[in-house]
C-alpha cells in the first residue's frame, strides 16, 4: 500500500513537470489559440445564460413600475371619457334648449305662457323637474317642444311635479276629431292610444292628424298624433284606430308646460 502511495506521489510530481515543460515550450501564440479554440467558447456559452438572467432581473425591477404606469394611464382614460360624456350631455340640452326658443321665435308657443321642463326617467311616476315654486298648477298641459300633446299636470309640490300621460289608463277620454268633423274619443291603453266611438259611416285613414275639439281644461286645436292603423273589426259597432303620438315622454329632452 506504501508503494502505490509513493508511485502516485511520483506520477503526480512527474505530471506537474511534463505540464510545465509543455508550457515552457508553447509560445504565447500557440497558448493564445489554444484558448480562444476551447477555453473562450466554454466560458461564452456559460455567460450568456448569466447576461439573460441579469437581463430578466432587471426587467422584474421595473415590472412593478409599468404596472402602475399602465394603471394611472386606464384612470386618466376613463375620466377624459367621462368627461367627454358630460361634453355630450351638455351639448345635448343646448340644442334642446336653442330648439326650443327657436320654436317660441317662430310662433309655435305664441299663443302661450310657456314654461320649459326637462322630464324625469328615474322616478315610477312620470315627473317634470319644476314645480310650486315657478308657477306650475295642476291641470297645466304638457306638450313636446313641436307641440305634441303628451298629458296634463296631475300633482305639483315645491320643485317637481308629476305629470299623467294621455296614454296612461286611469287617463281621463279625451273629444278629438280628423278632418275637422270626424269625432271620436281618444283613450289611454297604458302604454299607447286608441283612437275609438268613430260612426261607422265615417271614413278615417293613416296618416290623418287628431287634434283636440276643445272641453273643460283642454284647449282645442291641440296635436295628440297621428292615425297609424285600423283596428276596427267587421263585427264592430264603430271605428276604432290606434294613434302613434310621434314623440316619447322618456325619450325627448326637454318639454313645454303651459295654461
């Protein structure tokens, strides 16, 4: 066993010598060849991966900050489009507001002391947003802003006041007539109307205009629509026909309210 360990020690020593001497002998060329043809390829394919790493550390350094960079950019979106939405709510209630002088100008409401309301969606009860308070009565009429009857004042409180439709079915007949002699009721069906009690000898059509003959508390002359279909049967007694008001107390804008 001494042996072997003398004969390692040996070989060992013996290696050491045959290394240097190689070396001794090789001249900086050969050395540097040497090393650019196995040492430098070795050492490349392991530093890259370490310059990926160091690379991707980075980037998780300033993850953070482009999230919050992203998240600032969503907030500032959403209030410049929330104000682009007031841009256009606001633009919408001027042109409400110059068609509705520019109606006064021209006549329209001449014969009236008008009042200018702007509906409310929100509450059951259909609502107008003025009240006691600007001279609003009950039993006022309420009319789109081309004078298309829509309903009547039917209670006031201070700033509001709550409005019942023509088309509403606790609505009160209304005496209205076509071609300034055919006359017949107008009755509310809850979300529309019907033109009814017509003689059947009569003669109605699509597209005739009925207005009101005028009774306590309407004037008359005034525009409730238009007929839009036929609804009386053969067996039917008289001439019923449904009445298409042309504007919507939910969709328009702005209203007149008046004696």
């Amino acid at each position: 066993m001494k042996k072997v360990k003398q004969y390692g020690k040996w070989w060992g020593l013996l290696l050491c010598i045959g290394v240097g001497f190689g070396l001794d002998k090789m001249d900086a060329s050969q050395l540097r060849s040497s090393l650019e043809m196995k040492v430098i390829p070795v050492t490349n394919k392991v530093g890259q991966p370490l310059v990926d790493i160091t690379q991707s550390a980075k980037a998780l350094r300033t993850w953070q900050d482009k999230t919050r960079s992203l998240v600032q950019m969503r907030q500032e979106l959403g209030a410049d489009l929330s104000r682009l939405n007031e841009l256009d709510t606001l633009t919408a209630e001027n042109k409400s507001l110059r068609s509705a002088l520019n109606l006064v100008e021209n006549q329209v409401f001449s014969d009236r002391d008008l009042l200018l309301a702007r509906p409310l969606v929100s509450y059951a009860q259909p609502t107008v947003t003025i009240g006691r308070d600007d001279g609003v009565r009950v039993g006022m009429l309420v009319s789109s802003l081309d004078r298309v009857w829509l309903g009547r004042i039917s209670q006031v409180s201070a700033r509001i006041s709550q409005v019942e439709l023509l088309t509403s079915s606790s609505s009160s007949p209304v005496l209205a007539q076509v071609n300034d002699s055919t006359q017949g009721l107008v009755k509310g069906r809850g979300d529309s109307l019907i033109f009814t009690d017509l003689p059947r000898e009569m003669e109605i059509k699509v597209g005739q205009k009925v207005v009101a003959v005028g009774q306590p508390g309407v004037p008359a002359g005034e525009l409730i629509g238009i007929i839009s279909r036929i609804e009386t049967l053969p067996t039917d007694a008289v001439h019923t026909a449904s009445i298409d008001q042309l504007q919507d107390f939910y969709q328009v804008s702005m209203v007149a309210v008046y004696d």
